[in-house]
C-alpha cells in the first residue's frame, strides 16, 4: 500500500468519524431544542471538527462554542503519563486488573 493510500485512508476516515459526530449534535439539538453546544475534551483541538462545526453553526441558528486549544485535554495523554509514573515506581498488575476511578494513590 501506498503512502498516498495511508493518507487518504486516514483522512476518509476522519471524515467518516466527524460527520457522524456533527450528525450525532444535530439530532441531539433537534430533540433537546438546545440551540448552544459546547466542544470539549481532546477532540475538541482536532482543526477539522472545529471547521465542520463552524460551519454548522454557519449553516443554522445553533451557537457553537470550543475552548482554546491550550484547554483541549487529552486524556490519553495523562493516562499514559501516570501509567509511566507508576512503571518507574515498580507498580505493575496481573491480566485481571479493574478500573478503581475513585482509587487514592500517592506518586509523589
């Protein structure tokens, strides 16, 4: 395969993805009657959503609203960094482990 086959693979699928995303606001809009959105999290610093929902805002009465960049977490990224953190400290799990969100751990 080719690069330029990667690529537009890659990008057919990002496509694919937001539409689905813009589709998913529009229908929630409709059935809420919510007339502001707000983008937020990691997808929210994709340069391609923020077009496509420009442009619906563009296109209807809806307000759409996005956080700079700077505040767009990804929260894969910290995810990672504490699974490093508790690495470095020796810390490891068997197949069986479980997600414990309210789990208190000191990394200092």
């Amino acid at each position: 395969m080719t690069e330029t086959e990667i690529n537009d693979i890659c990008y057919y699928f990002q496509e694919a993805a937001l539409d689905a995303l813009v589709e998913k606001v529009i229908r929630a809009a409709e059935v809420t009657g919510c007339r502001r959105v707000v983008i937020g999290g990691g997808v929210a610093a994709n340069s391609r959503l923020r077009e496509k929902m420009k442009d619906l805002g563009s296109f209807s009465s809806m307000k759409i609203h996005f956080p700079e960049l700077k505040y767009c977490m990804d929260n894969a990224a910290m995810i990672g960094y504490l699974g490093e953190m508790l690495y470095k400290k020796g810390m490891r799990s068997d197949l069986y482990l479980s997600a414990e969100p309210n789990l208190a751990q000191n990394l200092t």
